[in-house]
C-alpha cells in the first residue's frame, strides 16, 4: 500500500506540523514500506503531486489554516482519495471557533446536556475594530469582566492567546490593545472570552471502524503560567497527569460527552477536545473550549499519550486510523 504523509504547511503551526509527520512517518514506514513523506510549501504543487500520482491512502499531518481547515480535505475528497482524520465540513466547521460554539450551544439545548457550558464569549470583526474604546463597550455591554481570554477565531496551537487579568489602569488597555492586535495577526475574527478559573483537561476520541472510544483524560497542568498557549505547548516544561485525580462521575462524564460530541459533529478517526473544569459545590462544572480534529502525533502529544493509556500503543493507533479508510 503506498501511503503519503503530509506534513509543513503555509500555517504558522509548520514547524509543529513537521514534527509530528516525521513521527509519523517513521512509524509507518516500518509497517508500509511504501510510506513517503512530503513537506507542503505550496499549494498548486501539492495539488499537481497528488495528480500526478496514485496514492492508496494519504496520512495528513497538518495544522492551523491549510491543514484542519477543510481545504485540502475538500481537494482530496473530490478525488475519492481516502485520508486521515475528519471530512471537509467537519474539519470547516471546528476550526472556526465562533461556529463551533454555535453548535455545542445547540448541541446543549436540543439534547438536554446536563453541566456542559460555554463560557461567555463575544467577537470582534478586524473592520469592526477601530479603537480600543469600542471593544471595552462592547465588553460592558455583554457583562464581560476581567480576566479575560483574547484568541484568533481562527488558529491552531493557542498562537495569538493572550490574558488580561485586570482592565483597571492605562496599562492594562494598554496589554488589551496589544493582545488584540496580536490576535488580528492570526485571523480577521478575534474572540473575547472570559477566563475560567480551573483545571485544563483534554480527551481524546478515536474511532474503530463503527465504534467510537473515548480515551483517558489528561490534565495538564502548567508551571509558572496559567494560559496553554504556544510557549507551554511546546517550549516549557508541562506536566500530563493521565487519568487526572478526580471523581470517578467526573472522568465518565468527560468521556461520554466527548464521545457524543463526536458523533454529534460526525467527526472521523480522531480528535481531542478541551475542557476547563470550575469547582462548584464539592464537583465541577464543565466548560468546553474547542476542538482540535488533527492532534498532534509526537511522542509527547496528548493525544497519543491517552491512547497509550487506554491499552492502545502508538502504532496501533496509526492502523486503526489507515483500516477505518481504507476498508471503505
């Protein structure tokens, strides 16, 4: 079976990206002798290659924009060239974080999800946005206070995430201001949204032919920092506690609605959710963050790490997610 790996990408998640493909890579060709790897650097040139060749199966090792965005899935689907992970509507739609609040939203209300929240949220439009005076109504307006979450709508990899703690003196319109405009560097839409003072964890959901699995939670619990952004993704020490210390209804919960949110967006092979869990009467309530449908596939990545967890080492992982294609 020749199978390529696709990893690069024109996102500002490239280097990431190459990362997890090489493991990927290196993985598969030891089981598929056939595997190739190829670096995305340019669009056309990536279309023309798959043209010009006759893959059986194409293994996407891509983030951020150009990777989970549906815009290559889009390309290959229209090929019927089968591939890693969710469909072009589903990939569309969870990258878009304003769109996917949407549906978690409707998903609450129409199943009657008990404990699942949203935190509050509003959106800035860059052509909205000419003075910082306008934001800080807007946030009144929506009862938004300090501290809040500035992020891309569009992004992968908490670039472009920032904190405020207070808006209390110039300095802190000052840090707003710059969160802002750093945020606008990712993408047109930016969201505002209010901190949830907790613990961050994150499931992983993989697919075995017809039956979904969730896997083990992970908490992830940062040192010196309280935002998961970018530097503590990847450059600072984190530690990954699987499964994390809590109730045993809490771990079931975040499984089973990890699972039906899967399902309920029709997601394929694998994705990773986030969660902040807020202390309330001697539990939690549940916030969901956002989803990420191409996790990463380093040795050190989450998602791979809850698989090990659950009973699935990496390389089987990687033929699970090659048979549930190829076998349609």
């Amino acid at each position: 079976m020749r199978i390529l790996v696709v990893m690069g990408g024109l996102s500002s998640e490239r280097e990431i990206s190459i990362k997890t493909g090489n493991n990927i890579f290196e993985k598969l060709k030891k089981i598929y002798p056939q595997t190739e790897k190829y670096i995305l650097e340019d669009l056309k040139d990536f279309y023309q290659n798959i043209l010009s060749n006759q893959y059986d199966f194409i293994f996407l090792a891509l983030h951020g924009k150009y990777g989970e965005d549906g815009i290559i899935q889009a390309f290959l689907e229209s090929l019927n060239i089968p591939f890693s992970f969710s469909s072009y509507s589903s990939s569309l739609t969870a990258i878009n974080k304003m769109m996917t609040n949407l549906l978690i939203n409707h998903f609450i209300k129409n199943y009657n999800i008990y404990n699942l929240h949203i935190p509050k949220t509003v959106y800035i439009k860059k052509q909205e946005y000419n003075q910082i005076d306008t934001v800080i109504q807007k946030l009144k307006d929506n009862f938004l206070t300090a501290p809040i979450i500035i992020k891309p709508n569009i992004s992968g990899s908490s670039y472009g995430l920032s904190l405020i703690k207070k808006l209390d003196s110039n300095q802190d319109i000052e840090n707003l201001k710059n969160s802002i405009e750093l945020a606008f560097k990712e993408d047109s839409t930016i969201i505002i949204q209010e901190y949830i003072e907790g613990r961050e964890i994150t499931v992983g959901v993989i697919q075995k032919d017809s039956e979904i699995i969730p896997l083990e939670p992970c908490e992830i619990i940062l040192q010196d920092s309280e935002t998961f952004d970018f530097e503590n993704k990847y450059i600072k020490k984190v530690d990954h506690i699987i499964p994390p210390e809590l109730p045993e209804e809490i771990l079931s919960y975040l499984k089973n609605i990890s699972s039906r949110i899967f399902e309920f967006m029709d997601f394929k092979d694998a994705i990773r959710i986030d969660y902040r869990l807020k202390p309330s009467n001697n539990s939690y309530k549940v916030y969901f963050l956002e989803i990420n449908t191409i996790p990463g596939f380093t040795e050190v990545s989450l998602l791979p790490q809850e698989a090990e967890k659950t009973g699935i080492p990496f390389e089987e992982l990687l033929k699970i997610i090659i048979a549930n294609n190829i076998k349609k």
